[in-house]
C-alpha cells in the first residue's frame, strides 16, 4: 500500500455510497462502515425513524451524509430518492443492497412481485 492512505485502502474516499435498508441493521452497520473508510454515505430505508438515528451516528464520524426515506420497491419512490441524493452529494458510485422482507417460505413459491 505504498503512497497509498491506509485508511482509504478500499479508494472509497469522497466516493457516493448509497444503502438501501440504511435504517438499521446490517445497512446501519455497512452506511457507518462506509462513512468511516470516507465514503460519502446516503442511507435508504423505509424506517424513517431508523434512518433518523443512522444518520446521528454518522454525523458523528463527520462528512457529507445524507439519508432518504424510500420503498425499493416503487420506482417513483427510487427514482426521487436517486434525484435527492444526487443534488445533495452526486452521482452513486457505489451501491449496497441490504433492503430486505422476510417471506416464509421456499425461493420456488415465491412470486416475481414478492
């Protein structure tokens, strides 16, 4: 890693991460690791209370940070979301899906729109 910054082994530095399910969870746990390699993190998430308490704790680690309620599953809600983030921090140059809904279940009964 010679001439390299250690903490920016990853080369996520200034870089626009987004988070989908960002309220909680592992997308807290990855927003806040992102934000701690220099991302610039944008949490998503339809818990807005829980987007509210991911982004007191990156403010913590300091940095541009934003989050935005959104349903991945509505494309108008993506979609503003997207045009949000970009206006507040650019363009995405990384995206980590973690949103998730448990279905019980096996894969093969699950339908698309599920």
């Amino acid at each position: 890693m010679t001439g390299q910054n250690q903490s920016d082994w990853l080369g996520l530095s200034g870089r626009v991460c987004v988070v989908t399910g960002g309220g909680g969870g592992i997308g807290r746990a990855v927003a806040l690791s992102l934000a701690q390699a220099g991302a610039k993190v944008a949490a998503i998430d339809r818990d807005e209370s829980g987007l509210q308490a991911t982004l007191a704790e990156l403010r913590q680690l300091g940095g541009d940070h934003v989050v935005s309620a959104c349903d991945t599953s509505s494309a108008e809600s993506v979609a503003a979301a997207s045009e949000a983030i970009e206006k507040s921090l650019g363009p995405c140059s990384v995206l980590v899906n973690t949103a998730a809904i448990l279905r019980s279940g096996g894969l093969e009964t699950l339908s698309l729109a599920e």
